[in-house]
C-alpha cells in the first residue's frame, strides 16, 4: 500500500520511524456531469481570474485571502518550517481506557507501518505495551497543513490510528431530544430487551452494500441495452399497530420466525388476533322505533369481561343441547313403549275373540245334534 505521510512516533525518549498509510477505501460509485440533451459531459475548469486562462493542477498552490480580499501565498515548505513538533511526528501525550474516547469524535483510520528495519524493535514495543495495559494512545500530528488529534490502538500485529476531531469540533445536542416527557414502562424495556436478544449478534464480515450492488447492476443492464425497471417490492403492512406493545411483540414474533426458533408457529394465528384487533369496527346505531342504521358487526374479541360473557354464553347453550337430547330420547323410548302395549292388547283381544268365537260354535253344533235326536213317547 503507498504511503501518505513519513513521519515518526515519539514515545517519551524513543522515536520510532513510520509511514502512514490509508486504512480504508471508498467503494462508492461516482458519477459525471452530463448535458441531458446531448449527454455531453460538463467538466468544471480552473481559470485563473486575472488572465482567463485555464491553469494545469501542477501550476495550482495555496493561499489565505484576508478580509480586503489581498491573498497571501503558502508553500508547503513554509509549512515544513512551523516550529512545530509535531510537524513530522506523531507525539504521544497520554494513554487512556478506549472507553474514554466518544465515538463521535471518530475520524479517518490509517494505519502506522514501521519504516525500515531498525523501527522494527521500538514499534514492537510499543505494539506490546498497547496490548498489555488495554489502553489507547492520545497524540497530536500534523496532515494536510494543519495540526490533529489522533488516537493509537492496536489492530491484529498493526498500530492503527484514528484520527480524532477536537474536543471543541464537537456540537452539543441542543433541541434534539423530544421536548415532551414520556414514560416508559417495565413491560416495554422487557420486550425491548427480548427483541434485542432475539436479533441476537451479526457478522460483521458479512454486512455489504446493497445499494451500490443494485447500482452496477442497473449500469450493466443499461450498457447492455437490456434494461427493464421494474418497482420496488413493499411488502405490505397488515393490521393496523394499535400500540407501541403491540409493535414490540409483532418485531419479536417477526425475528424469531427469521431465526426458526421454536414457538414461532404460533405467531402467525397470535398476528392475525393482533391484526383483527387493530381493525377499526363500525358502531350500530338506532335511528328510530326498532331500526338501525350501519352494518352489525360482532363484538371485538378483548378484555376478561367479554371472554367470560362468551363462556357462559357456550355453556348455557351446551346445557340446552343436552336437555333437548335427553327429552327426544325420553318421548322416543314412551313412544316405544306405548306401541309395544298396543300390539300386546291387540293381540290379546284377537285371541279372546277366537275363543269366544269357537264356544259359539261348539253351542250352535250341540244344540242342531238335540234337535235332530226324535223325542220318546211315554205312556200315562
């Protein structure tokens, strides 16, 4: 990697030579100006407002304009010559706990490579030190003509240094915390923290840039001419979130069923609940003697008073159901009987009337056998 800047670390007594070297790059994409009409690229030239003539970058230096607007030329060799220690070093003022340092004050990270073998033995050292005591360094330096503040730690076997905005760069968060008082409850820190283990950790190494992606793809396609837009997929919504619980145990649900955790296949019926509380439900009202105006719709499903009244309601009716049960089989099984005692009294009836019947003719026969019998006479 080239090196921006060579320079030396001085740790107390000890000065060890290093090169500066950038520790990170852009991946962004960058565009050029172009004429919509033609596509022509509009380009800014440097002209020089004295003679208007176009000046080449090598030809092009510094200056500070004062108030009457008279500039005043600076060379990089009047900056080389600032009695300033840290003008080609890094100087190392303290040593203090990471935890220290406000993120905000971040800047550029570079890292400090050991220049030339004799660097190799103070740089090491100083590597090792860092380790040991679990600090970071503080020090001053000097890049692009003015002086920084900068922040040492270690990185893998590399010094790495941040550099760090002064203390002064820094605004005050003034007017950007709400201005109303809000309380949260205990219930909602609970499902905050439980959303928060649920997401659980991310790989670093594996986060990338969708944006500039879908960016080299679209030039691809249109290089190509095999370009077709097509609109963003959104998915929708649902139910409409009643209130901040209600979004914390959706998210919950959410990412536990991302994860496959168990107990995410109840989430789908307990989202449909959520949702179909969040619908916005029509009132009935009476307009006159016995009429209404509105769609009827049934009560929403909630509180402990309406799950009770839906009990009772479901018990009552069973009870009803059994009772009509029990009373046909009752009617059923008189029914029953009372045929049976019928086809018996029938039967009954048919056999006296047979034997009645044969008494008759058992009669009728003795009484035609006496009348056909001729009668003695007797004498006086």
């Amino acid at each position: 990697m080239r090196s921006i800047w060579n320079g030396a670390i001085s740790f107390g007594l000890v000065s060890i030579p290093i090169k500066l070297v950038n520790a990170t790059e852009s991946h962004s994409i960058s565009f050029r100006q172009i004429h919509v009409s033609d596509g022509g690229r509009v380009r800014y030239r440097k002209v020089c407002e004295l003679d208007g003539e176009e000046v080449p970058s090598a030809e092009i230096g510094k200056g500070y304009e004062e108030a009457d607007g008279s500039i005043v030329p600076i060379t990089d060799e009047d900056l080389a010559q600032l009695p300033l220690a840290t003008a080609k070093t890094i100087e190392i003022m303290s040593f203090v706990p990471a935890e220290e340092i406000d993120p905000l004050q971040m800047d550029a990270a570079y890292y400090l490579a050991a220049n030339g073998a004799t660097a190799a033995k103070p740089y090491t050292l100083l590597r090792e030190a860092l380790k040991r005591s679990r600090k970071v360094a503080i020090a001053k330096y000097a890049l692009r003509g003015r002086e920084r503040l900068g922040m040492l730690r270690v990185v893998d076997d590399v010094i790495a240094m941040h550099g760090l905005l002064w203390p002064d760069e820094i605004r005050a968060p003034e007017g950007v915390a709400p201005e109303v008082t809000v309380s949260v409850r205990d219930a909602e820190l609970d499902l905050a923290d439980a959303l928060m283990a649920t997401l659980g950790e991310v790989e670093m190494a594996s986060l990338h840039d969708d944006y500039r992606e879908a960016v080299e793809a679209l030039i691809v396609a249109k290089s190509g001419g095999a370009f077709e837009p097509t609109e963003a997929v959104v998915e929708p919504s649902g139910g409409q979130v009643i209130d901040l619980m209600a979004a914390l145990e959706k998210s919950v649900r959410a990412a536990k069923a991302s994860r496959g955790e168990a107990g995410a296949a109840g989430g789908a019926e307990a989202e449909a609940q959520t949702q179909t509380q969040a619908q916005v439900t029509p009132i009935r009202r009476k307009t006159g003697a016995g009429t209404s105006t509105g769609t009827a719709a049934p009560k929403a499903v909630g509180g402990k008073k309406s799950t009770a009244a839906s009990a009772k309601k479901a018990a009552a009716s069973a009870a009803t159901k059994k009772k009509a049960t029990t009373a046909g089989k009752s009617a059923a099984g008189k029914s029953t009987s009372g045929a049976a005692a019928t086809k018996s009294t029938a039967k009954g009836t048919a056999k006296s009337t047979a034997r009645t019947t044969a008494a008759a003719k058992k009669t009728g026969a003795a009484a035609a056998k006496k009348a056909a019998t001729p009668r003695k006479r007797t004498s006086a």
